[in-house]
C-alpha cells in the first residue's frame, strides 16, 4: 500500500488488444481505494496502449530485450509509485526480481482451468484450440499470483464455463471472455481491499 495515501496506484501489464486492460479500467475509475496508475507494454504496435489513452492512463513502453535489465523495468514502477500488478494479456516471463520486490502482489489470469492447458506458448486461440481437442466439456478461467514460472503460480480464483455445442474455439473464447470481464477487477480489488468474493460454482 502506499505509504502517502489511502490509495493503491495499480499497473496494468498487456502485450495485446488490451480488452482485459480496459476492463480492469473502466471497474476502477473512481475507485476510493484502487488507482489505475499505468499501463506497461512491451510492444509499441499494442492495442492495449489506445485503450489505456482513451482513459487517461499514462504508458510505458518497455520492449522485450529490455526485461531482462532491472535497471531499466525498476525505475518505471517507482516512478509511479506502483503497489500492485495485474497481468493482462502478457507475454513475457516477469523477471524474478520484479516477483521479489512485488511478493503476492503480481496477478495473472489465463483463459483455462489451470493447471491443464497452462505454460509456455499457451495463450489465446492455441489454449481454447487445446481444451477443444482434448475434448473437454468445461473451460474456464484462473487467476493466480505471478512467479518465475509460466501458469505455475498460487492459484487463486477458478470460475467455470460449458464448452459450447459448436466447439469452436471462438465460441469457447466469448465464454471464456465473460467470465474474465466479470471476475478479474473483482478478484483484483479483494486482494488488494480484503474484500470477499463469491467463488464461482462448477
């Protein structure tokens, strides 16, 4: 929490269209306790970067060869006073010493029921493509705490959703999306607030 304020100035990091981004946006603007304070991409052409503008989000753009260096990804979360990080649509492992200085306060979500469908090169269609083949006949969302590791992190929030009959991966994905736009924010705000949330049935 910072120190200054009641506040807790929130960065947001996406690698794409941003939707999930501008979910989380739009659920804290006006917030009491909760400040969107930046957005952080690691692609200049991300969609995300429009979306976050068009609500007055400040951003940086970090590229990719550049994560590895602390001293270049430090200072930007300093410089805006960043007390927690939700990831959204990232692609980049975060560096184990961004982990260290933010323990249990980084969060991701992926669009499976973790850990099934998890790990390196898994995001996207290729998750939903994954879950249809296997032929499963729920999917889901996870949203856990962010470590060194792709999708290995705490789990802390699953909510569940039929495959539809069509199993088509786009189909999948518009289910898999409600529930991200419904549980994130939610899932973000109990965790910084100490909030409760009502777990999702299976």
């Amino acid at each position: 929490m910072n120190s200054s304020n009641s506040m807790t100035n929130l960065a947001i990091l996406a690698s794409g269209s941003g939707t999930n981004a501008e979910n989380i946006i739009i659920f804290f603007k006006d917030h009491p306790k909760i400040n969107t304070a930046l957005l952080v991409t690691n692609r200049s052409d991300a969609k995300a970067i429009s979306r976050a503008k068009k609500h007055n989000v400040p951003v940086e753009v970090i590229p990719t060869k550049q994560w590895n260096n602390r001293e270049i990804v430090l200072p930007v979360f300093d410089k805006y006073d960043i007390d927690f990080i939700a990831l959204a649509g990232f692609l980049i492992l975060v560096p184990s010493w961004l982990i260290e200085k933010y323990q249990e306060k980084i969060v991701n979500i992926h669009p499976a029921l973790l850990p099934d469908f998890g790990g390196k090169g898994m995001y996207g269609r290729k998750v939903h493509e994954a879950v249809i083949n296997e032929g499963r006949e729920k999917s889901g969302i996870t949203i856990h705490y962010g470590n060194e590791k792709y999708d290995k992190g705490a789990i802390i929030f699953q909510a569940c959703c039929k495959v539809p009959e069509d199993r088509s991966p786009d189909s999948l994905a518009e289910e898999v999306h409600k529930l991200e736009y419904e549980f994130y924010p939610k899932v973000i705000e109990s965790l910084i607030t100490g909030s409760s949330i009502n777990q999702a049935a299976y």
